[in-house]
C-alpha cells in the first residue's frame, strides 16, 4: 500500500490522498497527482532546492536514499543531488555534507529522502512531510536533524528488539520498486518546477 501525506505551510489545510499498491502497480495518474503536490511544495520557496538522499549500500532497505540520488542524477534534474551509490551520505558523513551544502548554497531549501521502518501492513507506504527529519531514528543512531520537507518510504517493518536486522533483511526488489517510482515522482516536478522558474525570469 501507499500512502502519501502532503502538510502545507498553512496548518489549517492538509491533504492525505492518494493511496496506491506497489503489488497491483501504480497508475499513471497517482504518480502525476503526488508529482503535482511535490511541484506545489517546491514552489513555494524562492531559495536554491537541493536533495539530499540519505542511506548506506552496504544495508538493503537503507539502500533507498543512495539509489534515488543515483537514478536523479541520471535523469539529470536541474538541481544539485547529494547521496548516490558512489557518494552516499551516511552516518559517518552527514555532518561533513550538510556543512557543505550551506558553505555552498545560501540558505538552501533542502528536501530530504530517506527509508524508514514501520508497521508491517504499512510497508511500501511513501510520506512526504513539511519539516526536517532526523536520519537514523528507527535504529537508535540518532543524527542531526535536517530538511524542510522530506519524503520517507517504509521498506520493512520495524523489529524493536533488532530494528538494523529489519533493514538488513529487507527485499531488494521492494526498495528498488519505491526508489523508481519515487525517482518518477521528483524527477517530474522537478523539471516542471525549473521550467516555470525559467519563465518567471524571462
């Protein structure tokens, strides 16, 4: 099952539609309606988007960040990616990484992917939040906070006793599944969003 939830800067309105089975497909439709909602969110900044794909290869269901980061850079979206399967930004790392982005970008709007653990029936659901979220959380290896908005999609359930066992153990086949579509989804507003910041300037 999917869900997405979008919350909008105004707290009075917030939409939670759009549900979808990766076990039935998704339907050109769902991936172009949670496109739009992305597109409005990153509309509403003026500052420089950057995305930020947190995770590890060396765990399968932390492996969703990495391949997201790898399959935008392939399809070449028009704003800076940081975390692919070559550079992943990880626990180790993230610091060093977020420091950069900010000597780099002046106040950039940063948007977060990362994976997540939750309730088995909840598997394969996507989440797109306004706020920052804190990497690692579900496995007790808590990091900085950051984003202003981010997308979390569930890859396993979550074992309290071994909640790293969980990622360890989780299908390749279903983090490849929601990192394509999740790709799909960023990919799309983010060429939208670059082609109408182009008409604003012309």
């Amino acid at each position: 099952m999917w869900s997405f939830i979008f919350k909008r800067k105004n707290k009075d309105r917030i939409e939670s539609s759009n549900v979808m089975s990766i076990q039935k497909g998704t339907k050109e439709s769902e991936i172009e309606r949670i496109s739009t909602i992305l597109k409005e969110v990153l509309c509403e900044t003026s500052k420089e988007i950057v995305f930020l794909c947190v995770g590890t290869d060396r765990s399968t269901g932390d492996a969703l960040g990495p391949l997201v980061g790898s399959m935008l850079k392939e399809k070449n979206i028009p704003f800076p990616v940081y975390g692919t399967l070559e550079q992943p930004v990880h626990a180790l790392n993230i610091k060093k990484v977020i420091k950069d982005i900010h000597q780099r970008y002046e106040e950039p709007f940063i948007f977060g992917i990362d994976a997540c653990l939750g309730d088995e029936e909840k598997i394969g659901s996507v989440f797109i939040k306004e706020g920052a979220f804190i990497p690692g959380n579900a496995v007790n290896n808590v990091l900085p906070s950051v984003g202003h908005y981010h997308l979390k999609a569930i890859v396993n359930y979550l074992d309290p006793i071994s909640p790293v066992q969980s990622l360890n153990s989780t299908r390749l086949y279903t983090v490849k599944i929601l990192a394509e579509i999740v790709t799909e989804i960023i990919t799309r507003a983010a060429f939208e969003v670059r082609n109408l910041q182009n008409d604003q300037v012309t």
